[in-house]
C-alpha cells in the first residue's frame, strides 16, 4: 500500500504544479460534488420537475453516503495529507511537499472517496431521468442517440474534474476515487431498480431510517469492542492539519451518519403529512417554479444556520433536525404555504 500511496502522492504533487492555475475550478467542483449540493440545491428542483427522479435522487444519495462510512470504517484508508508526514516509506530522504487546502482537512478514513462516489450516484440518477424523458418524448433515433453520447460523456468529463479535485486537494488517492466512483454507480444502479421507494409508507422511512442508524452505530460498538479506534482518523487531522480551524466536526463519520438519516426521515415526514396531500391539486408550471423559487431561497437562509461543536451530542442532534427540516421544506411547507396564498386570492376575487 505505501507503494501505491505514494505513487498517489507524486500524482497530486504533479497537479498542484501543472494545474496550479485551476485551484478555483477544483474547489469548485469538490463543493458541487459534496451531497449538501444535492439535499439543498438538487432534490428541490427535481422533486418538483420529476417527483420520481427526485425520490430516487434522494434514496441513492442517503444509501450511497451510508455504505460509504460502512466501507470507511472497514477499509481504514489513509489521507495523502497525514499520510506523508507519518509514512517511512521515505526513510531519511525529504517527503514531497503536499499543499492543503480549507477543504483539504477531512476527517474520516479516505477509501472509498464520498465525493466521487456521491456524484457518481447522483450523475447517473439525473442522465437517465433526462435520457428517460427525451425517450417518452419519442425523439428522432439520431437526436435520441446524440443525446445519449452527449450526456455520458458530460458526466464522465464531470467525474473526471471531481476525482482530479479530490486527489488535488491533497484529500484522496487515485485509487480512493476510482473506488468511489465504481461503487456510486452500483449503488445508484441497485438503487433504481427498487419500485418500492416510490411509494414508500411512513413505517417503512420510520424503519429503514432507525436500521440504517442501528447497523452504524451496532457496528461501531462491535468493533470498539473488538479493540479497533474508528476514530483514529480525527487525531491525525488536528496533527497534521496546516489551520485548526480548518478541521470541521460536519466532516466525521456520525455528523455525515445523523445528516443522511435526517434527511431519510424528514423525506418521509414531508410524503406523509396531511399538507402534502392538499399540494397536489396544484400541478402548473408556474406553481412548480414558485416552489423551487421559494424552497431554493428558504434552504439558504436554513443552510446558514451553524451549531457550536463544543458539545458533540447537541451539535449531532441539530444537525439531524436541521435535515429533517431541510427536506420538510420544499416538500410539504413551501407547498403548502403557495396553495394557501393562491387560494386566499380566488376567495378575494368571487368576492
């Protein structure tokens, strides 16, 4: 593994030297990638375009990051920002110089890369829901297959540019994203083949959210029993990490754990509200754009809201139900609240 780490090593060096000019265009595409992007920008504007799509968006984003902390926690990856101060691989020579970055300093293992992963998954979620529409759509065979070209291959460019990000900033080897790239397709693709998640019941969100959340948190009691630190990652990142505060709580493994199941659950708390079910009257275009408009406008201002990290049990609690509260959103308030004011207006109008 030293061998391969530092082949990984010598390829990040080479971009920070070559590609030095598109270190704005790298951390661009890292944020894009990271799946705060997808609970707050992408699932309210296909939720409302494409109920489905935005359903199955949501489904392969929270499994996808769920199986990612699962395979963290046993695959154990190094970082090439600590690995290359603490390796012997060197021995007495000068180790490369790596740079850091604010968003270089994550704390949680490194293999498979959840951002490769994420945006692997949630990519292939949003070409076949497009290659899907121009299909029901019925056009011409040459445009249809353009189409498809065109769209994979803008994918695999995007992928392309978030892997080169990750290993970058000095945060993933090569090998960490192409495994999490591998693995967000299989898992989007296994995903997508579940009818059920369509018309799932509020046991079942209630349910599956409180597995998902036991299997994590049972299999970390397991193995700290067995002697294994699953935490070891953070004491490396406050070493070895150029600015304190570049070292942020919201990047450990439970903080990305509790974000996914509040974002599973307040899903479901929005598909199975009352108010959900007097929202769908209203089908219009205008309506749609309204929502989106609103939901997109009102998840900013919920996105600024931040938590101390002093206490770790009231920083997780909030920040479940910040993503409970995320997902109520623009699937049950904004709704609800634009049909209560056009129907307050008709009630003027006979008037």
């Amino acid at each position: 593994m030293d061998l391969l780490h530092s082949w990984g090593v010598e390829l990040a060096v080479h971009l920070q030297t070559k590609y030095s000019k598109y270190e704005d265009l790298f951390g661009l595409a890292s944020t894009v990638a990271d799946l705060h992007t997808t609970f707050f920008w992408l699932f309210p504007i296909w939720f409302h375009l494409r109920r489905d799509t935005g359903l199955r968006l949501l489904w392969v984003a929270v499994i996808g990051d769920w199986l990612n902390l699962v395979l963290k926690w046993v695959l154990c990856g190094e970082r090439p920002y600590w690995w290359v101060h603490e390796t012997r691989f060197y021995g007495a020579g000068p180790a490369p110089s790596l740079h850091q970055f604010s968003i270089t300093c994550e704390t949680g293992p490194g293999s498979p890369s959840g951002h490769a992963m994420g945006a692997a998954g949630v990519w292939f979620v949003m070409v076949t829901a497009l290659l899907s529409v121009a299909t029901g759509r019925r056009c011409p065979p040459l445009i249809n297959k353009f189409l498809q070209i065109g769209l994979w291959m803008l994918m695999g460019l995007v992928l392309l540019v978030v892997c080169m990000s990750r290993v970058y900033m000095a945060a993933h080897f090569p090998h960490q994203v192409i495994a999490g790239v591998i693995t967000g397709l299989v898992v989007a693709q296994l995903v997508s083949n579940q009818k059920w998640i369509y018309t799932a019941s509020m046991n079942q969100y209630f349910f599956t959210t409180l597995f998902l959340t036991s299997f994590a948190v049972g299999f970390y009691l397991l193995l700290k029993a067995l002697g294994v630190d699953l935490l070891w990652t953070l004491d490396k990142a406050q070493k070895w990490c150029i600015r304190p505060e570049w070292v942020h709580l919201d990047t450990t493994p439970f903080a990305s754990l509790l974000r996914n199941m509040g974002s599973l659950f307040g899903l479901g708390l929005g598909l199975h509200s009352p108010l959900y079910n007097s929202n769908k009257k209203n089908t219009s275009a205008i309506f749609k754009i309204g929502c989106i408009t609103v939901s997109l406008f009102l998840l900013q201002f919920l996105d600024g809201w931040t938590f101390s990290a002093e206490n770790h049990m009231t920083f997780y609690f909030l920040s479940f139900s910040k993503s409970v509260v995320a997902l109520l959103v623009p699937t049950t308030m904004v709704p609800w609240a634009l049909c209560w004011i056009c129907s307050g207006k008709e009630e003027d109008k006979n008037l």
